[in-house]
C-alpha cells in the first residue's frame, strides 16, 4: 500500500525521490539518549524517573525553517493488526485444546493426567528461558523477522500434532507442544510494539488492547471448539483419533494461511512514521544500539520496576485462578464440571470486553496511571467477592463474580503494556513487554504451586485469600508508580510545530537507505 501507507506529508521544494514519488528530504537529526544507546550529552540531573528526552531534545527536532511534515497513518495498519490477533489466537487455541480435554487426551494417549497437563504448563515453563532472546530478536532484526517466525512456528508445532495422531505418540505432540509455546514468546510481547510503531497517539491504546484480545478469544473458542469437535468416546478410539485429527489438521490449515497473510502483510514499519515520538526514534542507527544498555536502563527505571513487580502479581493471580477454577468449583459443587468451564469462558469474554473498554479509555483520557490504580483496586475487590461467594450455594453468584473478576483482571493487561510503554519510552516496547509477560509467568507459576496446595490440603478460601493479600501489595505498588509519561509528551509538545524530516525506515533497512540519504541534491 504504497501512497496510502505514507504517514507524513512534505512541504516544500527539493529533496529525494522517495518509494511511490514521494518527494523525501532526508535531515540528519543530533543523536537522542535512547534505546539502549550511549548519551551524546550528560544530563544535568540523572535520575530513574529523569525523562530521557527532554525539553532541549524537542527543541532541537523544531525548526521553523524546515519543511513541514504532517503525521497520517496507513491503512495497512489496519490489516497488520488483523493478521497479528488472528495468528495469536491460534496459538492461544492451542495451549488450551489440550487441557479442555483432557479426560480424552489421557485415554487416547494411555497417559496420566499430570502429563496432559504439561502440554499446557509448558507455555509458562519455556517462555521465561526464552524471553531475553527474543526481545534481543524483535530490537536488533525488527517486527517482520520475529512476526514470521511466530506464525511459521505455530504452523509447524500444529503440522507435527497432525502427525502425533497415533496412540504411542504422546512424545510426538509434547514435541508439537513445545514448537507452539516457543512460538508464544514471539506473539505476546508484540501487541505493544505494533500499537506504537504502526497507529497514531489517539488510537494507540485501542490498537493494543484489540491485539491482546486476539489471544483472549483464542482461549476463548478453546474453550467452546474443541469438546465439539472431540468428543469423549472413549469406547471407539479410532472414532476419537479421527476426530483430534479433524481438529488437528484444520488448526494446521488456518496456520499455514495466516503464515502466508503474515509475510505478505507485515512490513517493519510504515513507510514514515505515524507520530512524533516515532519519527524522534527514527534516527538511531543500529551501530549505537546496546540491548544490554537497554535492559539496563529499564531496570535502573524505578517506576517500571513497580510496575513489573506489580503487574506479575496481578495477572499471575489471573493465571493462578483460571488454572485452578475447575478445581474450585468441584471442591463446592460436585459434578459441574460443565459449568466450571463455563463459568471460565465467563472470565475470559467479561476480560474481552474489559480490555477493549480500557484501551478506548486511554486513547481518550491518557490517564494511565489512576486508570491502572482504579483497575487495580476493582481487581481485588472483584477477588474478594469471588472469594467469599465460591461456596454459597448458589452457582448464578459465582457467574457474577467471575464475570466481574475477568472483566477488571484481563482488562488490566492492555493497561500495563501500555502504562510500560509510556514510562519506558525511548527504550523498545517489545522489550518492556516481554519482561512484564516474564514477570507475570513467573509469578504465575509460584501463585499455581502454592495456592494449590493451600486449596487440596485447606480449602479453595485459603488458597483465594492468598492472592488477595498478594494483590493488595500490587495496590501499593502501583500507587508508588511515578506517573511520567515520556511518549505521550513528545507526541503532545511537538503536536503543532515544525519538525524536521527524518528517516522512518526500519532497523533493517535503515543502513541501506544511510547511502540513499547521502547522495547530492
């Protein structure tokens, strides 16, 4: 999408001859303190919450003499983020498949139950090892490289489950399995990435929020899909093994296609960036950029660090109580393994519906910090209520409860992603991502561990009431989180100035086109 894709428009005479006839002057711009890269000026004070550009950096971007450069956006911004939630919500259909059944897994295969439920644990387990990696693929070779091998891995974990359909070939899908969950650590830290690098300041949170639902709605027909399309006929095992290769083999079909769409589709970047604070990144160059300065400006970050902490608590609880839900309800209403499942696919669609109202909340307010604050304390309150009501009798409560629960817990992760971007800017949002999905792994699996034991040796109270005094440290947390929003205010402060043109191509491209800019004019 050529002309439509452009997101700046000249005025002026001279210049370039840019892709589609654009004409493009290319004006160097004085190094900027960001992502990772060594300072060209000491700060007068130095500081974790000290902005990394501030006031003289802006200033030194204005120039009234320059050719004016109005921000737009492509439309292809539009089918990059459909192709994205789409193939994230594969690749959450496939984590849960397994666990959702599990009573047919166990009979086919001739396996126990805990070995089924290590298709599903191991999405946590692989993802934080691999974390560090990625993000160090997404800064270093850029969005398209780390999109592809997202969507090539989910395709080729769900080509070797078509394979496993043979009942001694449990080691088979477990192989799959894993394929799929290293191809997670490529998805889940991107919604934040291809928000800011691809939508503009007033859509920003909105394109977040509708990334991360791709996932949500994965795990959503997860839950739905599967029982229908297998079900428990345990006395007719090849019946049963035709049936998962039915399931199997149109995951593979959807896969291979959405592989496809994606390298047609994702570009690196726009061809010129869709706000300020993009067109302020454009001029790193790749020789300055230091993946280990970036880690180490994120962790010298106060705020994020509070962030980090508080944000694994919360959605580590999420991960904790949406693994541990059937046990809960069985332990209060024996036999409603129906509604158990029913009372999750609650949570998850009330958190659909949850993110999606946060992220139009955002972009229209830029509240970030007494946003997340809000959500935070409903969260706890929601936990309480869950809490208490578990055991009254009455499973339409618990519905409720659930309800209201998914709703603030899950409509908190777009929060977070973009709460990260805003406090962390310049540093990539990939990378601030990507440790705070780490964080909630983490904590998610300690929170599974104990508040396991707490319900199968006390009661499923106990083990609840433990994440409510864990997510009331996250309150505190978060209300210590400096509210310094980086991106939003270069966006905001050069908003009606002149701004020198700059180069919006992508890391990969960007040496290519160093050669291009320096040719006479």
């Amino acid at each position: 999408m050529g002309g439509e894709g452009a997101d700046m428009v000249e005025a002026g005479e001279g210049g370039e001859e840019g892709e589609g006839g654009d004409t493009v002057e290319v004006v160097p711009l004085p190094p900027l303190q960001m992502n990772g890269c060594g300072p060209v000026r000491e700060p007068e004070h130095s500081s974790s919450s000290t902005p990394l550009i501030g006031a003289t950096d802006v200033e030194v971007m204005l120039s009234p003499t320059e050719p004016k450069l109005t921000p737009r956006l492509s439309k292809r911004r539009l089918v990059v983020l459909a192709v994205f939630s789409l193939y994230s919500l594969v690749n959450a259909f496939q984590w849960i498949q397994y666990s959702i059944l599990s009573s047919v897994f166990t009979v086919y295969y001739g396996v126990t139950s805990v070995q089924i439920d290590w298709l599903s644990m191991v999405y946590m387990v692989v993802y934080v090892p691999l974390i560090m990696p990625a993000t160090w693929l997404l800064d270093t070779r850029g969005l398209r490289v780390t999109a592809l091998l997202g969507s090539g891995l989910n395709g080729l974990g769900a080509w070797i489950k078509c394979a496993s359909v043979q009942r001694n070939l449990y080691p088979a899908t477990l192989l799959a399995q894993i394929i799929c969950s290293v191809a997670q650590i490529f998805i889940l830290g991107l919604p934040s990435h291809i928000a800011s690098v691809w939508f503009g300041p007033k859509e920003v949170s909105t394109a977040c929020a509708v990334a991360v639902l791709g996932n949500q709605l994965g795990t959503a027909i997860g839950f739905l899909l599967p029982p229908v399309l297998v079900p428990n006929t345990k006395d007719d095992l090849d019946l049963m093994g035709r049936n998962i290769s039915i399931m199997f083999y149109g995951t593979a079909a959807v896969s291979t296609l959405l592989f496809l769409l994606t390298a047609i589709v994702f570009k690196e970047k726009p061809k010129y960036p869709p706000s300020h604070s993009q067109a302020a990144l454009s001029e790193v160059s790749p020789e300055d950029y230091s993946y280990k300065q970036s880690i180490i400006n994120l962790f010298r970050n106060i705020p994020f660090v509070l962030l980090l902490i508080s944000y694994g608590i919360m959605t580590g609880a999420f991960y904790s109580v949406s693994t541990l839900l059937n046990q809960m309800i069985i332990a209060h209403y024996e036999g409603e393994e129906v509604n158990a499942g029913r009372i999750g696919l609650t949570l998850v669609v009330a958190g659909m519906v949850g993110s999606i109202i946060c992220g139009l909340w955002l972009d229209c307010t830029k509240t970030y910090k007494q946003t997340t604050l809000i959500v935070y304390i409903l969260s706890f309150i929601g936990m309480v209520a869950f809490t208490f009501t578990l055991d009254c009798g009455h499973l339409i409560a618990v519905f409720v409860t659930g309800g209201v629960l998914g709703f603030f817990m899950t409509g908190y992760l777009p929060l977070g992603f973009e709460f990260a971007a805003e406090i962390t800017y310049p540093e990539s949002e990939g990378t601030s991502s990507g440790l705070l999905n780490a964080s909630a792994q983490i904590f998610g699996i300690i929170f599974t561990l104990i508040q396991g034991v707490l319900t199968s040796d006390y009661s499923p109270r106990a083990g609840n009431i433990f994440l409510c005094a864990w997510m009331f440290i996250g309150i505190i947390l978060t209300a210590f989180i400096r509210s310094d929003l980086r991106r939003h205010n270069v966006n905001s402060g050069i908003m009606n100035a002149d701004i020198k043109s700059v180069s919006a191509e992508s890391p990969v491209e960007n040496e290519q086109n160093k050669t291009a800019s320096r040719k006479p004019i």
